[in-house]
C-alpha cells in the first residue's frame, strides 16, 4: 500500500473521531430525524443502492417520510411525502434554497458560474431574471412557438419516411427533435441533421452526453461527502468528468464563438440577445460575461432537452400499454383538431384528457426523480427535528407521488383522477400541490417548466393524433416492459422501439 492511501485513511479515521466527538458534545437538544445506522466512514452512502429513489423510498417505508442519513461527513434529509415536501419547500423555502456542493458539476460547468449550480444569492438571481425573461415569459414562449411546430412536423415526416421501412427507436427521433427545437431558440440553428433517414447519429452522441452529464452530477459522489477522497477517485469518476467537461466546453464555445463571428446577420434567439446585453452600455452587474453565458448555455440544453424526451417517450409508453386510454386520446384529438393537419400549440388549451395524460406520465414517470439537491443554509427546526446548517435536502418526487395515502391505486395509470369527478381534479404540477412536484417547488423551482409542458404536451399529442404503433416484433403491448434503467435519472430500461402506422391525410407528412 503507497504511503499517499496510508496517510488519507489515518486522516480520515483521525478526521472521523474528531468529528463523532465534537457532534456529541455540540449535539443540539433536538433529535435528528430517524434513519437506518450509518456504517463507519462511509456512512450511509451503501444504502443507496443502484436505482437511489427505489432505496429511499424502501427506507422511508420503513422509518417514516421524514429520514436523516449520513453520507461520508454530510448530513442528508430525505422527504417522501407531500405534506413534509411543503415544510421544507415552502415553509422553510428560504433557507432550503441553495445547492450543495457537487464536485461533478464545479469541473464541468464553470466553478458554478451557472443557473442550476449556483449558490442561491445575487449572481444566481441575476441568471434567473435573464433566463426568465428572454426564454421563458409568456411573451418569449409565443415568439417561438412556430420553431417548435415545425420541429413537430419534421419528426412526424421523419418517423413516417423511416418507419415505412424499419421499426424506429422513438427516444432517438424525440431527443433530436427536442434538441433542434431549443436550439432553434438558443441559438438559432438547428444542431442535427435530419436530413439521413431522419437520423443524425451525432444526436446520439449528444443524447449521451447529457445522460453522462447527469449521471456525473446527480451519482452519490463519494468526494462530494468526503473531500479527503477527492484525490483518490474511489468510484472512478474524476476521469469520466475531465474529458466529458473537454467535450461540452467545446460544444458550447464553438457555438459562441460561431455567433460572434455572424454578428452582422440579425439573429434573433436567446443567445444574440444575451451578447448584445453585454455589450450594452450599462452596469456590468446586470449582465452576463461570456463564461456565464457559456454555462447558461449548457445548463438549458442538459436540463432541456432528455427531461422533456424521456417523459414524451413514456407518455407513447403508457398509451401503448393502455389503448383504451390511447382510443379516448385520439377521439378528443380528431375532434379538436380533426384529421387534415397536425396538432398546433394554440389547440393544447383546447385539449383537457391531454393535459390529464401529461399530468399522469410526470407523477409516474418524473424525470429527475429525486428532484435536484438542494441544502441548509442555517440550522432549524422541523417537525420537532433538528436539521442541521449545510445538511443535503433531497425530495424523493417519485415516491411522493406514488404514495398510497395520496393516491387511489398509485401504480395504476388513469388520467382521470385529474379530470372533474375524479380525486384530484384541481391538482396540477406547477408546485403547489406537494403530491405531485415533478418540477420541484419554491424560489428553485424549475425555471423552464412553462416551455417543458408545452414540449411534452404538443409532442404527446402529435405523436399519438399522427400514428398508431405496433411494437417491434409484433409484441403484445400488455407485455410491453416498463422498467427503469438504474440510475438517477429514469430513463427505460428497454427503449421504445415501434412500427408506426399513419392515420392522418397523407399530405400531413410530407412537410
Ligand atoms: C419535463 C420537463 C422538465 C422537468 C420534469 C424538469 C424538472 C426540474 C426539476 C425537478 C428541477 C429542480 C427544481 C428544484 O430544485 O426544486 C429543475 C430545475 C431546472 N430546470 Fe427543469 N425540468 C424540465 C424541463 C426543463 C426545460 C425545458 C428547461 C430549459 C430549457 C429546464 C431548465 C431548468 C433549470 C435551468 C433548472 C435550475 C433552476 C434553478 O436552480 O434556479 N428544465 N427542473
């Protein structure tokens, strides 16, 4: 053993003493909130598992909705229901709204120059005043809808044109799609061709890209809660990240630099408007630098992009699975829409079984399902529990709403209940109603979530008003496997692969 493993397992034995005794003797009056016993050094991180909300919500069953655990030297809460969700997402909001530290992200995205990252304060207000205005306000989300029908269009004619031919891959031809649509509206260009068959094969790539990216920053990192292990990389990750952080670097600097030297052709998208605020007369306190540009950037098109595609790909899933629903679908579509063209944003108002089917899919099927991380920022006091300053918070979003004292038949898929007569009716997800906060809730609540349902809902309906699928090799759709890939995020297990039959006027795909 090399003297460098010897000193940093002396340290951390000396480290961990210290540590058992000062909490014993600083220990507040108040209980920790209950959770399983952690193990020596690590802690509780054994505890997490593969698939970490599957394991979590295992714990919580066990000890209650409300758990401490302890990972390496940080304190983590955990919240699985909707009624402890509220007290710490909107009671205590305020001290809940930073994020933790998270060596993954600090490499790969700009020390925290970012929106998602960020420390809660000044600059990341900054970031979410710019981003709200420019991308996601009422007025910016009309200016750019057209892109987004377009995109529409394109992957029906490209589904129809490769389907007739071989079964497609649904997650692949989505991912692209979404990606082309925001990039329409951050950059304006499209980033893949779609030219081939309908299918770039660098879309793949990226795809993987922002899964890795998400892997990286949302994995149980054990220098996260143990920084004297950063040099040693137990878990074999600090290579993965550098030559991911040279891949998306890369990525998002050619694309700046690109629209920098285009400067004279008048682009109208989020990007040249962000450089033209910055090189406005003004205090530079009000503005973006180009690295904060850069993370902002990449921070919309890795929370953009596999969250709204992987949750339209279970949304087919489940219709798949469930044709009586599908059936009601369609009818509700054909007779809003009728069958002489496609689905555009202005009918989704019109559509309340659709908005119902999204509805369903996100409490089901949640993208980030242990929400994102958030942390203390002073010590408090919570349902007669001590929560300690600078503990973890996660928010179990998938258990939550699978909660058999919240839902009737959770793991069943009914849109109804969201329907007038049904048992949550009036609920929605926008982050009032803790049973179902697939976009999380308070001041961090997910900048984004207008234009994600609006993507998720136009490409559910265009899909299901534009085709029937078979499954590939004739499968029994009752047969078809919904797992979840581990991880953390939900991905399927097994992607949707399906033989799509036309059912509207041919001239429809021919766009
Ligand atoms: C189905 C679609 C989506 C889901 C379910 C989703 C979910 C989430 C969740 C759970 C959070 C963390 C919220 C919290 O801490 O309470 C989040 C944050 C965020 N999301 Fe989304 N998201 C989606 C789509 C999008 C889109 C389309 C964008 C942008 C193009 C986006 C950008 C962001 C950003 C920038 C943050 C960080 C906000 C902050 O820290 O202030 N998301 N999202």
């Amino acid at each position: 053993m090399s003297s460098t493993w010897l000193l940093s397992i002396a340290t951390i034995l000396a480290a961990t003493l210290l540590y058992n005794i000062f909490k014993r003797i600083s220990s507040p009056s108040l209980p920790l909130p209950p959770g399983p016993r952690p193990w020596p050094i690590l802690g509780n991180l054994p505890h997490m598992g593969s698939a970490p909300h599957h394991s979590l919500a295992a714990l919580a069953r066990k000890h209650g909705p409300l758990l401490h655990l302890r990972l390496g030297f940080a304190d983590v809460i955990v919240v699985a229901s909707a009624s402890v969700a509220e007290q710490f997402l909107k009671v205590h909001d305020a001290n809940f709204s930073s994020r933790p530290l998270n060596v993954a992200a600090k490499s790969m995205i700009y020390t925290y120059q970012d929106l998602v990252f960020a420390p809660y304060g000044q600059q990341w207000r900054l970031r979410r005043k710019i981003s709200s205005v420019h991308m996601f306000s009422g007025k910016a989300l009309d200016d750019y809808r057209h892109l987004r029908q377009e995109e529409a269009a394109r992957l029906i004619s490209n589904i129809a044109r490769s389907g007739s031919k071989a079964a497609v891959n649904l997650g692949q031809f989505l991912s692209l799609c979404i990606t082309n649509a925001l990039a329409r509206i951050m950059i304006g260009r499209r980033v893949f061709n779609d030219e081939n068959d309908g299918f770039d094969p660098k879309a793949n790539e990226f795809k993987d890209m922002v899964v890795e990216l998400m892997v990286l920053t949302g994995v149980f990192n054990i220098s996260d809660f143990i920084p004297a292990l950063e040099r040693l990389d137990l878990q074999g990750v600090a290579g993965k990240i550098k030559k991911l952080q040279k891949k998306l670097d890369a990525f998002v600097t050619n694309i700046v630099e690109e629209h920098k030297d285009s400067k004279s052709e008048k682009h109208q998208d989020l990007l040249s408007t962000l450089l033209a605020l910055k090189d406005a007369p003004g205090e530079d306190a009000d503005k973006l630098n180009d690295v904060e540009i850069k993370a902002l950037l990449l921070n919309m098109f890795a929370a953009g992009t596999d969250t709204s595609s992987s949750t339209t790909e279970w949304a087919i899933a489940e219709l798949i699975k469930n044709p009586d629903i599908r059936v009601k679908l369609q009818q509700e579509l054909d007779s809003v829409v009728g069958r002489d063209r496609l689905v555009t944003e202005a009918d989704l108002a019109h559509l309340p079984y659709l908005e119902a089917v999204v509805k369903e899919t996100l409490r089901l099927h949640p993208p980030t399902p242990l929400s994102l991380p958030r942390t203390t920022s002073e010590s408090c006091e919570i349902l007669g529990y001590h929560i300690p300053k600078g503990a973890t918070l996660l928010v179990n979003v998938w258990a939550i709403a699978r909660d058999p004292n919240e839902w009737n038949n959770p793991l069943e898929f009914k849109p109804e209940r969201f329907l007038p007569g049904g048992e949550k009716a009036c609920v929605d997800v926008k982050g009032n109603d803790f049973e179902i906060i697939p976009f999380g809730a308070g001041r961090r609540i997910c900048v984004g979530l207008s234009l994600g349902i609006r993507v998720v809902q136009l490409l559910t309906a265009t899909l299901a008003h534009a085709f029937d699928f078979d499954l590939e090799n004739g499968l029994n759709p009752e047969k078809l496997n919904m797992d979840e890939a581990f991880g953390i995020t939900l991905q399927r297990a097994v992607p949707l692969s399906v033989h799509p039959r036309p059912r509207l006027s041919p001239h429809v795909y021919s766009s």
